[in-house]
C-alpha cells in the first residue's frame, strides 16, 4: 500500500512549472517501460492512495513509524528537511510513500551529466539552505522527477531550475541544452534517506549526458526559488512552502569524473554519500 497523491496529478499553484523541451531527444523516443510500470503500479493502485491533509496530519503519522531520536532531527540536523517539505513533496506528486514501519520512501530521480568541453563534469559541491546551514552534495545535477514527466523533460526543467540564473533570466537556455545519444541509462538503489534521517529510500534514478553552452568555465554558484517563490494566497500549501527548508544557492565546480561503460555506470559518490563501487 502506498501513501501519496492520487495521480494523474493537477500540480499544486506556487510551484514551478514543468518545462517541456520544444524538440524530441533521444531518451524520450525509446519505450520506457520502467516508467510504463509505474505509472501502471499507480493506476492500478488509485484506490488505495491516500492524500495528507496537512503536514502535521502527516507528521502524526510517521511519528509512530520511525524512530524518535532519527525524527527530532528533521530540519534540526544541519543539511535535512523538515516534514513541511516530505508533505509537499507527497502533494506534488514527488514522492509516494509505503504503509510500512518504517516506510520506504519511492523517488523517480533524473541525474545529469553535464559535460564541458575539455571532458571535465560539472558537480554539485554543495548547497546554501534557507536556515543558513550548508549542505555537502559533491554530485552531478540531480532532480526529482514530477508526474508523468518523461527523463528529458525533466533533464530541460532541472537544467533550467538549478542553473537558469547563471543566463541572466535568458529565455533561450533550452536551446543551450543537448542531450547526449546514447548515454540515458537507469537503475534502481535502496539506501537511507540524508534528507530525511531514519526513513528508508528507494531511488530510480534516470542518468544521461548533456552539454549546456554558455556556462562558466571556473566554479560558479546559481540562485534558485524553491516552489516558485512567494505567494500571498493563504493555503495550506503556501504555509507548508514558508516553513520547509529551501535551497537558495547552488555551488558548482568542474572534476574529472569517472567514465561510463556500456557494462555498467560507474559513478563515485562522495565517501559521505555513497560510493557503490568502492570507487
């Protein structure tokens, strides 16, 4: 049984919009069936979604489901999120979580590759939260996917999101961005969750390669409005949106980065993250 928004889901106002690219790749045009499967896996499971009213109702829930110490330290433990943001996440669509103790929370994850013109690959060293704390990543760009979102969809809107501020408010970055052939790939990794301490993760996580022309050859930081910023409607979104911790600032930084293989991904996460294999 999972616990979430029934879909198809009508995105929620104040949040940011998908951005469709206005030309096919090459990850849309090959049959999903993973993304089939899911989709499936909701629908046919509809009756048995449930929708949080509220992010206390939400937090009453999982206090009985994890442990207390891991739970107090939601949004407290510098570099986490608070249930505020869990329930939007659930709201949007983002996440589903299953009637477990503890659950298991399900993500569909794009993670993408950017790749510069001397071979190097811009990662996420860290990021600069609403509460002041800063949080280590060390990761190429990664996105949660929304809602019947196609992999290169949701590879234009995460490129727009977390590096659209370096163009100046620019409207042409989706004709900067080129999704690489050949490089889509997935799989699916269990692990627990950083953001969210003691609840159990379980991510699909939707990998290519692209380029972005136009971006800074040095280290640089972008600027990002979480859920599109501030609203004055009163709505149990919008309040959910005021107390959840954001990111504000993105720091990158251009590494040499372990290569892809036709048999296998590697990739080679920060020690503190994950490295799954032993890079």
């Amino acid at each position: 049984m999972f616990l979430g928004p029934s879909p198809p889901h009508t995105p929620l106002l104040n949040r940011r919009n998908n951005h469709r690219p206005p030309h096919a790749t090459v990850s849309s045009a090959l049959p999903d069936l993973f993304l089939a499967a899911f989709s499936l896996l909701f629908l046919w499971s509809s009756d048995k979604l449930a929708r949080f009213a509220s992010a206390q109702s939400l937090s009453d829930w999982l206090e009985s489901r994890l442990p207390s110490d891991s739970f107090a330290a939601w949004g407290v433990k510098p570099g986490t999120k608070n249930v505020h943001n869990l329930w939007l996440e659930l709201s949007d669509g983002e996440t589903s979580l299953a009637d477990s103790t503890p659950p298991v929370r399900t993500v569909n994850v794009v993670t993408v590759r950017v790749i510069g013109e001397d071979g190097k690959v811009l990662v996420e060293s860290h990021q600069e939260l609403s509460d002041g704390s800063v949080r280590e990543r060390f990761r190429p760009l990664s996105e949660k996917m929304k809602p019947e979102e196609t992999p290169d969809e949701a590879v234009f809107r995460a490129i727009k999101e977390e590096l659209g501020s370096i163009f100046n408010g620019e409207n042409d970055v989706g004709e900067r961005i080129k999704i690489l052939p050949g490089t889509y790939s997935r799989r699916v990794e269990e692990r627990n969750s950083l953001s969210y301490p003691g609840l159990p993760a379980r991510y699909a996580l939707h990998s290519v390669d692209a380029t972005v022309r136009g971006l800074p050859e040095e280290d640089f930081c972008t600027e990002e409005k979480e859920y599109g910023g501030e609203s004055k409607e009163d709505s149990e979104e919008t309040r959910a949106v005021g107390k959840a911790v954001t990111v504000k600032r993105h720091y990158w930084k251009w590494v040499f980065w372990p290569h892809r293989s036709k048999s296998r991904l590697v990739t080679c996460w920060h020690v503190s993250v994950f490295c799954p294999w032993r890079c």
